[in-house]
C-alpha cells in the first residue's frame, strides 16, 4: 500500500470461503468494505458484519443488485460465486474495479476460448484493471509453490502434486452423498468430475508447464475409485462396506508426449479401502523429479473439531493478500507467473 491509502473492496458472494473472505476484509486494516453481493433472499439487506460473524456493525449491506455495486467506486472486487458471469465480470472490470476470482477460468490466458478471453482484455483495457485466478488448489499448490521448487533444477522430469482430503470429519451429506457420491456402489457411481477437475487443474497445471518452457500440448484426466473393506461411520454418516469410500482423480500434462506436470486428488471417507494408494492425513506432498529432485509434504497441525473450522481459510485467505497486487498490476489477464509475489501485510 502507498501513503494512507485504503483499498476499497466488494466482496462477492458468501459461500463457504466467501464468508471468511469477507471477514478477513472486515478485520484488515488496510481495507475498507464498500460493498457485498449475496445470492440468497434470505441474506438480502442483513449487514455484511452479521454474515461473516465478525461480531461487528459495518453498515454495510447485502445486495443482489449486480448495478448498483458495478456503480459502486472500489478498487477490487473478491468474485467467489458459483459459476462465473462473463458479462458480469466485463461490468465490473470496464467500470475500474480489479478481480480477483477463486473460479478457475483465468489461471492460463492462452488457453482460454478465444472470444472469452477477448472479451475480458477489452474489458481490462477500458477499465485499466486487471483479473486473477487464485486459491488454495488449484493455485498456491499448483503455483505459488511449485515455481520455487523447480527453481532448484536445471533438469526437469514432472512435478507431481497429491492432495489428501480425509472427509470423515465434513458433517455435509449433501456434499458427501450426492455431490461427490461416497456411499454408493462403485457401479452406480458417475464420474462426471472428472472433465471439471481436468478443466480446472489443466489451466494452473499449464501455466507453470509454459513458464518453464515445456508448454503442455495435451492434458489427460482419469479417475478411479475405491471400496471400503468395512463399514465406516463419518460425521455425514455411513459408509457401508463395499461401497465408494475413496476416489482419486489425476489430471496429466504433456509436453510431446512427455508427463511434465500432474496433480492427483486422494479424497476419502474411509483409509480402510481395496487399494494401495498410501492414504495419509490432509495435505499435499508435492514431488519434483530431475537433477535436484525434491519431495515437501504439508499437514495441518490443527484438532478435529478445528479442521472444518480452518479449511476456508485455505482457499480464501490468499485472495484477500492478493488485493494490493493484482490493484498495482498491469492491466489484463494476470497468472501467478507474471504478477509479483503474493506477499500478506500484518500489524
């Protein structure tokens, strides 16, 4: 930040890691809240402070009026709705207002549909703003600490990145049963998230495959499954033997032909499964391959009871860092690759 100046923020959308997101832009300092967008009836004219559990008056009230917000003076706009509004988001970057988004869809600029992607310059140039794609993973993961690994190499084989998401402690039924589709039998069950993940993870994926010079000129994407060998209770509840207790979806990037990058998704309800896929606790274990081969692993020292409480953070606490970069960045589509460092400021 230079001088006194505050950034001025609205947040868009109150989801799960919107609503942390909205209260670490509540709590920081350095920003000043001018706006919030909600999806719901049910949250429409409530204050921004009760919605985000800060505990505090902000006079600052929900709104589903994508016009009066876009007429709002702001800095950045923090988009974590479901689903991305191309000509919303044209609104909001024509009228000055930098994005930065956990939706997917910007991670790599020249791989996005053409149209698309010229649709948001013009909007970026009009506005003199910028839009980013970020998060937990894909992003820091898949970004912002893979670069620094395969700094150490002269000599690169792939990066591998696995993620472990033990789920027994999600109390969400609906996200367990019929979202992600544990509990059932392997037959019946659809892996239709397949195409998403490879959508998403293929664009973070490419990003650091062409900064490295070994642009990928295919992705695959595959997913397997896993049945429980005995009943499981979880806090969503039951797990019964012989049903889906744990998936794993790989998305692969090659470079003629060559694996160069991959990201592998372990997520499970039961470690007590048929496979022999080295479940361990959440976290990642990124594993690079070549002449200075390297392997990090990163757990969450937190209980339990603190981990449903702690996940949000992962995701939306790196947008809201990222305000002040992505407001001094050239206009256009910004990656993790050409944008300064995301560095946080504390007091």
């Amino acid at each position: 930040m230079s001088g006194n100046k505050k950034f001025r923020v609205i947040q868009w959308a109150t989801g799960n890691v919107g609503s942390r997101s909205l209260r670490m832009v509540i709590d920081h300092p350095d920003y000043d809240l001018v706006g919030l967008w909600v999806s719901s009836p049910d949250k429409l004219g409530k204050d921004a402070g009760e919605l985000s559990g800060a505990g505090v008056e902000t006079g600052i009230k929900a709104t589903n009026s994508a016009a009066d917000l876009i007429a709002t003076q702001a800095d950045c706009v923090l988009y974590m709705r479901q689903g991305t509004d191309i000509d919303e988001l044209c609104q909001l970057l024509a009228s000055g207002k930098n994005v930065i988004t956990t939706r997917g869809d910007f991670h790599s600029p020249r791989t996005m549909d053409p149209d698309k992607r010229a649709r948001i310059e013009e909007a970026c140039a009009k506005g003199n703003t910028s839009v980013y794609s970020t998060g937990s993973s894909p992003g820091f993961i898949t970004e912002a600490l893979a670069i620094p690994m395969m700094a150490q190499q002269r000599r690169h084989e792939c990066i591998t990145i696995n993620e472990y998401a033990d789920m027994t402690s999600r109390n969400s039924p609906e996200m367990i049963f019929h979202v992600m589709g544990f509990g059932v039998s392997p037959g019946q069950f659809n892996l239709g998230n397949i195409q998403h993940m490879k959508a998403d993870f293929a664009g973070s994926l490419g990003q650091i495959a062409d900064a490295i010079g070994l642009p990928c000129d295919e992705f695959t994407a595959t997913g397997e499954l896993a049945a429980a060998r005995s009943d499981k209770q979880i806090a969503a509840g039951l797990i019964p033997a012989g049903t889906v207790g744990a998936m794993r979806i790989t998305v692969t990037g090659l470079h003629k032909g060559r694996e160069v990058v991959r990201f592998r998704a372990h997520w499970y309800c039961s470690d007590d499964i048929e496979e022999d896929w080295g479940l361990r606790e959440s976290g990642w274990k990124v594993v690079t391959e070549g002449d200075t081969p390297m392997e990090v692993n990163i757990t969450y020292p937190v209980t339990p009871e603190e981990y449903p409480l702690f996940t949000p953070g992962l995701t939306a606490h790196r947008p809201v860092n990222a305000i002040p970069m992505v407001c001094r960045a050239a206009p256009g589509i910004r990656t993790t690759v050409d944008m300064e460092q995301v560095i946080p400021q504390f007091t």
